[in-house]
C-alpha cells in the first residue's frame, strides 16, 4: 500500500484538529497529521520558555499576536516551564473531559484541582470567591440574609431554570442587573457571581448563557474534587493535544511535524488512474508527496486556489439544536486580547490582602479552640512551643484564578471588561520548584485595537496581583508585604479570528455556491476557530468543535470513497451517460448514509475493556 | 458502571456464571453448617479459629462467629499462651477487623470485635513498676485514633465511627485535651455541615466542658449560636442545624436569648417564606416563650402567631399537617393550663397539680388532647401526672389506653416516675367507677408512696 496515501490529512495540530485526529484515527480511517512547527498543540502549545521566548520573536505573527515587550530573557531551568499560549481551566464535565476519557487519552497526562479562587474587589482586597455551600457557611464577609440569597441563587442557577419564573423575559437582561433585581443581591455579590463564578466578561454579557454556563460549573464540583476545575500537567491544552495525537499515531495515524506545505493540489478529475485520491500535497523538505481524500484545517492554511473545495463546519453558535454549548460570548464588541505572562519567584495568596483584613486571621482571632488545630493530637501534651498560632500562613496560591471585575482598579484601564490571572506553580508541573506563572488577560473592544497597547493596560493588574505574594519569611511578618519583582514578563496582543457568528453565515454562502458550481461535496473542512472566551470554555469548545468536524469528516469521506467506487465502476462498465451517473451518485448517497449510521456510532469507539473479572 | 454497552451474554455464559455462583453458595453454606456444628461441640481449637476467620472475610455481619471466635480465643486459645503471644493474636484480630472495616464501615459487630481485642491486650511487654508495664496498651490505643480518623475521613458521616471515636476517647490512657475535640468537629462541620454526628459530638463535648467549668459557657454559647446561624441562612432546609439550635436555645429559661432568636429566624422567614424548619422552630420557641415566661409575655398573640404559622406548615409539608393540628391543639391548651397553675405562688407542687388537673377537668379535655399533652416536652412530669388523672376521669372507658401512655412519657424523665405512674394508672384502672377526683388522687398518692417505698427500699 501506498505509504504517501491517507483518508484524512489534518493540517496543524491545535486542540481541535488533533482530538479529530485522534477520533478519526480511532474510528479506523488513515490519518496524516502535519504541523509546521516543530512542536504539538498550534496557537494552544505549551512551550519551554526558551521556545516561548524564540516564538515571540518569530512565530507568533501567524497566529496573530503582536505588540511584543519583554523584560528578561529566558531563565535558569528554562526547560521545566511549560508556557501555555492558551492558558485556560477545564471544568470537570463537559465535552472535553468526556473526551478525554472516552478515548483514554486522559491516561497520558496527569491533572491537578485549580483550588483557589479570588476576586478582586472595590475597596482593593481580595476576598475569596464563594462557589459552594460550605464557602458560604465559613465566610465572613457575607452577612446572614446575604447568604441565603446567595445560596438560593445558586440552588437556582444549578437546577433546571429554562422554564422558571424568575428566568422568563430576562434571557437577554445583562446578567449583573438581574442577579441584582430577581435575587436581590447587593453590588459585590453580584460582581462576583457574574465575574468570578460564571466568568463574564463584560457588564453587557447577558443571562441565560451566563446561567447555562455557571450550571455547568456548579455541576462540575465534586467530581474530582470540591472545585469544579482541573488544569492539565505541563501547560494543559497544548499537552492535551499533544495527548490526542499519541492516541491517533497509536491507531495507526502519521506525524509530521516541522514541515511546511508547499502546495496542495486538486487532483484532475480523471479516469484513467484507478482511486485517485482528491488531493497531493508536497511538502519543503519532504521528498515523497502526500495524497488524501480530505483535509481538514484551520482557515490560515487553505490556499486561495482552493476556496471553493473548502467547507466550514458549523460552530457552536450555530443554531443546530443539539448544540447545548452555549459558551460563546455573545458580545461581539472585542476582537483581541491582551495578554501577560510574569514568572514570579515567591508565592502568592489569596487571602491575605493590604488593609490586612483577611478571612483566616478572622478567623482563628475569635475562638481559642482553632490554637489547637494545628497540634499533633498525640503530642498535644508536649508541643505548645508555637506562641501564636495565628499566624499559620495562608496557602499559597499553586493553580488558581484571580478576576479583576471591569473597574475595580482605580489606575485600571480594563473599565469595560473583566481582567483574569490565572497562577499556576510546581504542582502543575509547568514551573520549577518555587517558581510561579501568572497569565492575565483581558479582550480590549474594537475600538481600542489600533492604539492598545497591552503593557499599558495590563501592567497595574499585574502590580495588584504581585501585592498578593507572601511576605519573605526573613521578614518580620508585620511589615506590610512588599511587591515583588517578577523574573520574566511578556505582554502582547493576540487577535481574534473572525467570530463565529459571521464565519457560520459564510459557511452557508459558501456551501450553496459550491453545490452550484461544482457537482462535488466539499473535500477540504476548515475548522472553527476559537472566538473570545471566558477562560474555562475554550478547551470545551475546541472538544465540541473537533466532534462536528469528525461527523462531516465521517461523512464527506464515505460519500468521497463511494463516488470514487461508482466511478471506477462506471469507468469500467458504462461509459457515462451523464443521467446514469447522477443516479448512480443519488443511489450510493442514501447507502452511505446509512452505512455510516451503522459503522461508526459514536465519537469515539468503546476502549478495550479489561477482561470480565471473575470475582474470585 | 454507566455508559458502558451490556455485551450480550450467551445463553452458556449465563449458565457457567450461575454454575460458579451456585458452587460458591455451597461452600459457604457448608463452611457455615462446619462453624456452627464445632461452636455446638465446643470445639475450641486453633483449627475452629481459622475457620471463623474464613468464614468472616466472608460476611462480617455473621455476629454469631464473631462470638464464637471471642469464646475460642477465651477458652482455647489465650490459655495455652503467654502474654505476647496473647498480644499478637490480638494484633491479629485488630487488623482482620481493619480490613473488614474498610469494605463494611457499618457493621456493628466489627466495631464490637474491635473494642473487645482492645480491652483484653494484655499488660506489658514489660513486668508491672516497669516503665512499658502498660507499653502493648499505649501502642494500640495511639494506632486507634488514627483508624477511627481515616474512617472520619472516608465517611465523615458514619455514626458508628463517630460513636466509637467517643469510645476511644474516654478509653486512651492519656487522655487528649477535650479541646481539640472541638477543633475536630469545627472541621468536619465546615467541610459539610450537614452532618448531625458532629454537631452531636460537639454538643456532647461543649457539656462537659460547661459542667467541668473548663469552659465559660455564655461565652462558648454565644460562638455557638453565631455558627449555627451561618449554616441556618445557609441551608435552611437542613434539619441537622436546626437541631442543634434546638439544643442551644434548651429549656429557653433565658428570655433574652430566646426573644433575640426568635428575630433571627423571622427574619430569615422573610427571605425563606416557604421555610418549614424556620415555621416549626418559630412554633417551638414561642412555646418555650408561654411556658417559661406566661405572666411577662403577650400569650394571646403568640398562641395567635402559632396558628398562623401552623396554618402555613399545613400547606407546605402537607405530609405532616396532622402533626400540626395537634401542634395547633396544644398551644391554647398548654397556655390555658399554665393560667391555671401560675397563680399559685406557694411551691407546693400537690397543690398546683390538683389545681392543674382541676382546670383539665373543667376544661373538658379529650382524650387526644390530653394525650397530646402528656407527649409534649413542654410539661413537666407533674404536670403530666396532674392532666393524666383529669383525662381519665374525663374519660372513664379508655383508661386503658391512658396507663400505656403514662408508662411512656414518664419513662422518659426517670424510673421511679415511672413505675409510680404506672402502678397510678393501674390503681385509676381499677377504681374505675370512683366517684370523685379527690378519691382517685388519693389512690393515686397511695400507690405513688408505696412505689417509691419500695423503690426505696431496693
């Protein structure tokens, strides 16, 4: 068999293309899977940070981010960072854990709980956020009737709300006026509901997607743990992907990676070579060309000559009923986002905060009883050296997310949208020991694009997340925490691709001129691309998207090796009539269907399951 | 395990796993016909003792092999041993229950077995004056801590854990400091308040803490409440919380702190209408206001708001109204008995009682209202008897129903109540067709005194 030959070629190996990679790979078709980078995962790479350090000098144009300060080169160990150019959380349920699971790729990696969550409030703390019923119970700061709104707010958001009362009409009320007015909730409340547990990004961010997603967040806790959140090992998305595609290689599928493509040409309609597959591609510096049925892309790839072979697969937005993803912000006012990455050396937390108004030392300040939380229960006897066990330090932050709600700095630019830092340490593995990763973010509106510059907006954000660092322990613990010099910053701007919405209404344009112009169904499926999200959603969507990408994949490939059969057949029994062809094409159409309803039943195959255990 | 396609089983696959099972219910009942012949044979061997343990990996719920090891161990085996020996096979024991313990948290007579090895680890290794006289001791009872934990951990709301964890704690040689207890149970409770074994535990603890003076109880009681209504405003729904309310506010002696709790929860009503424990609780405190405080606060408005509040409760747990129609009863009732008895000032509770059981009787009590009555926590036992003696002369051909009831509700207070009762209620049975109420108190205090006499007199 011809080794050059395959089913599927994916081009670029994003979280996307690779979990259809896999998918395909696993549902038995050949896949190629090329990536010009000489590393996994596309926009969504985990990168050492030397590596990050050369891409934003070279590589990140193509994915469109720009505006590059940097301060320090790259550091000591610069090879046990794990730099994630899409930093992002992943909710305990939902498409892309099913993913993982479904098709054992969650075995190759290992995950850590995202356990601490702050927000930034107006008078310039940060308070923990309260995202379950014991959170509620222990907080200080809520008063009595704050916290049973607040608890009935939650019972509410984690149930069936389509058809409730306190929903009807306000599906489309911006979410913080009607947290504020239904559940009569007050302003920091509210705040926090909307930024720091449903991850709104803008005031104008309205209610039901806002409810849908929370729903999901509240019912994600305790599957792994009491935060509803995971973040990968190793920089997460980029390592998750580099998961997928060891699970498609596994099943047989081809890498290269570090190779451009140097054309892809149609192959001509013609009789004479028996199968010929519809697509060469020849790469740089690869001798032997690659031949396929489809590719499947993102839109940077597709070269121009071949627009109309291109399809998009239809994105979440889309008004498909079975999509329940609703994540997409609906908001289309921003286009980019501005980004910060700061290594820092000494931990932060949450909890300790300027005024030195912190939960813990309340805490344990009014009852004697907590003096012996601390104490071995065995040698509470001998030990009470410790003269004041108060001062247990608070935890510092390992992986957890701080928002900055829009306007909550007084020198903050972010005034429209909300600012996220997202802190990942060692026990994420993307840090050496005692070395801490803060990535913030914000999307900037259109308006702003041409004369943002994300160090300006971003740096009083990063100095508010750097007063949070512990006091040096050598430091006598009254002095009041001094902010700390991060190692290693970079801010820059990344772009975002079109929004969905619109690449969806040129999909459909696309499509009818297509069937219009050429009797073929489309061979070349571009995948949707990730608009703006909230940070737990993008990895859910990519996973979304990669399962509507392998059903037209699965389709368009049945329907490709079906018509090539028939025109085989044809070329050898009846030279064609064109009447005979068209119902030759009609007839297998309706078999493939069916054909595929009965191979392929699923996203992904049932895994080899261990032999029935005799429970002896 | 769900999502996972049922593979079709053959018809001979189905039958080869019935086989398999069929042949492990032979051998188990087997080994159960061996163990109960040889314990009939009192047969005490080291053979009989492997046996059990077989048969316990098994089913640990068989508490008759249990005994029968204890009784093999007794007899057959420690006599024969030294003390050491004696220690390991105890060890042994201990860690078989370990592991079934792991697989049945809730079996009672694996904690039973435990406690049992424990109580009879043999002094030493060291002779008696030596300083590891009681060293074999010490060892376990440190590792017991640590295991009744790890159960916490596992199941923080395992009753029988928790039970044992009192056991071990009244049991360690050097005891902890109560103290700690406290720390323990705050953290079980902010890892899941709804959790009635740690509020009870607290609640135990906080007691004698109070009764030993260790602790400054309006103080504590304060940081209490305090708690307990974060987890009120919380989880309204949650019973255990109110529970726990129920036993701070107690009796409800002190006004101050009852009128202050009662505006807690009202206001809690505001934002909950629909609160069915905020409802009931409201209930139970404006009683506990007419019981203890009837000539200083407005009873007719609060017999007034617990109708109301009944008529609520009726409507949104429907399943229990006839609970609160008796509730409902009760109010007046008990207010009305209370008028009666609160004028007279003399401490002698004779009089009171008769003049109680006079307004009973002048009332016209039914039978289901006194019975009511009599169930109550709102009344004391004198009273009870007092309305017990209205209620049968009242009611004349029911008495027998009656000397059931005041067996009942006095054995809740104290043995000799209960016993005095009975014989009263038996003496009221017989004297049926007496005429005045002055005849049968009479009976009734002569039996009374020959009860206690003779209670006396044991």
């Amino acid at each position: 068999m011809d080794e050059g030959a395959f089913d599927v070629v994916v081009i670029g190996t994003g979280l996307t293309e690779s979990i259809a990679a896999a998918a395909l790979s696993k549902a038995g078709f050949k896949v190629g899977h090329l990536d010009q980078n000489p590393y996994y995962g596309g926009d969504e790479a985990s990168l050492f940070l030397d590596e990050f350090v050369q891409w934003s000098k070279d590589g990140a144009q193509s994915s469109g981010c720009s505006s590059f300060s940097r301060s320090g080169e790259t550091l000591p160990q610069s090879r046990q960072y794990s730099i994630s150019l899409s930093p992002s959380i992943i909710p305990s349920t939902g498409p892309l854990i099913s993913s993982l699971i479904a098709s054992g790729v969650s075995r190759y990696g290992g995950f850590r709980l995202v356990d601490q969550f702050g927000i930034y409030n107006s008078s310039g703390t940060v308070r923990r956020v309260p995202g379950n019923k014991e959170d509620i119970f222990k907080n200080k700061n809520i008063s009595l009737v704050d916290k049973r709104r607040l608890m009935r707010f939650l019972m509410f958001a984690s149930g069936d709300f389509e058809d409730k009362n306190e929903l009807k009409g306000n599906e489309t009320t911006p979410y913080v006026d009607f947290l504020k007015r239904v559940f009569s909730l007050n302003d920091e409340i509210a705040s926090t509901i909307s930024y720091a547990l449903s991850y709104c990004l803008s005031p104008a961010d309205t209610t039901l997607p806002a409810l849908q997603r929370l729903r999901r967040y509240l019912r994600s806790a305790g599957r792994y743990g009491s935060s509803p959140f995971l973040v990968g090992h190793y920089g997460s998305s980029g390592e998750i992907a580099q998961g997928f595609c060891r699970a498609a290689a596994v099943s047989g599928g081809v890498y290269i990676l570090g190779q451009s493509i140097s054309s892809i040409i149609p192959s001509p309609p013609s009789d004479t070579t028996p199968n010929p597959r519809n697509y060469t591609i020849r790469l740089k510096d690869f001798p032997d060309p690659l031949t396929c049925d489809i590719i499947i892309s993102s839109q940077q790839y597709v070269p121009s000559e071949l627009a109309s072979h291109t399809k998009h697969v239809g994105t979440s937005v889309s008004s498909e009923a079975e999509s329940v993803e609703t994540t997409t912000v609906t908001s289309t006012n921003y286009t980019s986002i501005a980004r910060c990455i700061a290594i820092i050396d000494r931990p932060l937390t949450f909890s300790a905060s300027q005024d030195g108004q912190d939960d813990d030392s309340s805490e344990t300040a009014d009852d004697d009883e907590d003096a012996e939380l601390d104490k071995d229960p065995t040698e509470s006897q001998t030990t009470n050296s410790n003269p004041n066990p108060k001062l247990k330090p608070p935890t510092p932050v390992d992986a957890g997310v701080l928002v900055f709600p829009p306007s909550c700095l007084p020198n903050g630019l972010a005034t429209e949208f909300s600012v996220t830092a997202f802190i990942v340490g060692d026990s994420t593995m993307s840090t050496p020991k005692e070395k801490w990763i803060i990535y913030l973010s914000t999307p900037i509106s259109k308006d702003d694009t041409s004369s943002a510059d994300p160090e300006t907006i971003l740096r009083p954000y990063l100095d508010a997340t750097l007063r949070l660092a512990s006091p040096d322990s050598s430091n006598p613990p009254s002095d009041a925490p001094k902010s700390i010099k991060p190692l290693f910053t970079t801010f820059y701007l990344q772009s975002c691709p079109l929004d969905a919405s619109s690449a969806s209404t040129s999909s459909s344009t696309n499509a009818s001129t297509q069937t219009a112009t050429s009797a073929s169904t489309p061979t070349y499926l571009i995948t949707p691309s990730l608009p703006l999200l909230p940070i737990p959603s993008s990895p859910d969507e990519a996973a979304t998207n990669a399962e509507r990408v392998f059903w037209e994949a699965v389709r368009t490939l049945k329907g490709s090796r079906m018509s090539r059969q028939s025109r085989h057949r044809r070329s050898r029994s009846m030279p064609g009539g064109v009447e005979v062809e068209v119902e030759t094409e009609a007839d297998t159409e309706t078999e493939t269907e069916t054909e595929t309803e009965r191979e392929i039943e699923s996203f992904w195959p049932p895994l080899e399951q261990p032999e029935e255990e005799d429970d002896s | 395990m769900h999502n996972v396609k049922r593979t079709p089983q053959s018809k001979e696959a189905i039958e080869a796993r019935k086989q398999k099972e069929q042949s492990k219910i032979r051998e188990y009942l087997a080994l159960t016909d061996d163990i109960l012949n040889r314990k009939k044979s009192k047969d005490y061997s080291r053979e009989s003792l492997n046996k059990t343990t077989q048969i316990l990996q098994i089913n640990p719920e068989f508490y008759t092999v249990w005994n029968y090891r204890r009784m093999i161990l007794l007899n057959g085996i420690f006599p024969g041993c030294s003390a050491s020996e004696i220690n390991e096979q105890l060890s042994e024991d201990l860690s078989l229950t370990t592991t079934a313990l792991k697989a049945h948290p809730k079996v009672y007579w694996i904690w039973n077995h435990r406690r049992w090895c424990l109580e009879n680890v043999p002094t030493g290794p060291g002779d008696a004056g030596a300083p590891d006289h009681l060293g074999w001791r010490q060892d376990y009872w440190k590792k017991e801590m640590f295991v009744v934990e790890k159960m916490l951990d596992v199941d923080a709301r395992n009753f029988l854990a928790w039970s044992y964890r009192r056991y071990v704690l009244s049991s360690m040689p050097i005891p902890r400091n109560p103290k700690t207890e406290l720390t323990y149970t705050k953290r079980k409770i902010e890892t899941n308040f709804s959790n009635f074994s740690a509020w009870h535990q607290r609640s135990k603890v906080l007691t004698s803490l109070w009764a030993k003076g260790e602790l400054d109880e309006r103080q504590s009681k304060e940081a209490e409440f305090d708690l307990i209504k974060n987890a009120m405003f919380t989880v309204p729904e949650d019973q255990s919380a109110w529970i726990y309310h129920r036993w701070l506010v107690g009796p409800g002696h002190d006004r101050d702190i009852l009128e202050r709790e009662i505006d807690t929860i009202k206001l809690l009503l505001e934002e909950q209408p629909d609160s069915k424990w905020c409802m009931e609780s409201l209930v139970h405190y404006n009683m506990l206001l007419i019981r203890n405080h009837v000539s200083s606060v407005n009873t007719a408005e609060l017999v007034q708001e617990c109708r109301k509040l009944l008529g609520e409760l009726r409507k949104v747990d429907s399943a229990r109204r006839e609970r609160y129609n008796e509730l409902g009863i009760l109010a007046p009732c008990l207010l009305s008995s209370l008028k009666a008895t609160d004028p007279v000032q003399r401490k002698d509770l004779a009089q009171k009682r008769d003049t109680l059981a006079d307004s009973a009787v002048s009332q016209g009590l039914t039978e289901r209202e006194g019975r009511l009555l009599l169930f109550s926590d709102y009344y004391y036992p004198w009273e009870r008897r007092a309305i017990t003696v209205a209620c049968s002369y009242r009611t004349g051909r029911k008495l027998g129903a009656f000397s059931t009831c005041i067996r009942q509700s006095c054995s809740r207070n104290c043995k000799q109540n209960s016993i005095a009762a009975s014989v009263a209620a038996a003496a009221v049975l017989r004297n049926r067709n007496l005429g005045g109420l002055e005849t049968r108190e009479q009976v009734v205090r002569d039996s009374e005194h020959k009860t206690m006499e003779k209670g006396c007199a044991q």
